[in-house]
C-alpha cells in the first residue's frame, strides 16, 4: 500500500486519468473529490461491499434454481 500525505487542495492522480483531491479536512474527517471518466466505477468501500454481497447472493440464488429444474 502507498501511503501519502495531502493538505487540502492537493492531489493524486492514478493512471492518467483519475485524480484524487483533498477538498476538506475537519477534525478526523476528510472529504476527498474524485475526478474519474464516467466508464470508471467509483464507490465507498462499504457500498462496493454491498454491491458485490448481492452480486454473490444472486449468483449462488441462480445456481440453485438451476439445480432444482
């Protein structure tokens, strides 16, 4: 993992096309602005989670209907 340290209105950029910038820093909170070209998905951790908990579950309910027919 790259660690790196920010102040506000600095930045990352990964791959070219994909900027990270330090909009907000409030006690221990930081707000980041993420610049990515729309085809990029862009999530918070616990909401890729989420999103990837359903996809399994759709996926095991769909292998298991198949094997009931």
């Amino acid at each position: 993992m790259l660690v790196l340290s920010r102040k506000k209105n600095e930045s990352i950029v990964i791959n070219n096309d994909i900027t990270i910038v330090v909009v907000e820093i409030r006690g221990d909170k930081v707000r980041l602005g993420v610049e990515a070209p729309k085809e990029v998905p862009v999530h918070r951790r616990e909401v890729y989670d989420a999103i990837k908990r359903n996809e399994n579950g759709q996926g095991s309910d769909a292998s298991a209907n198949m094997e009931s027919e």
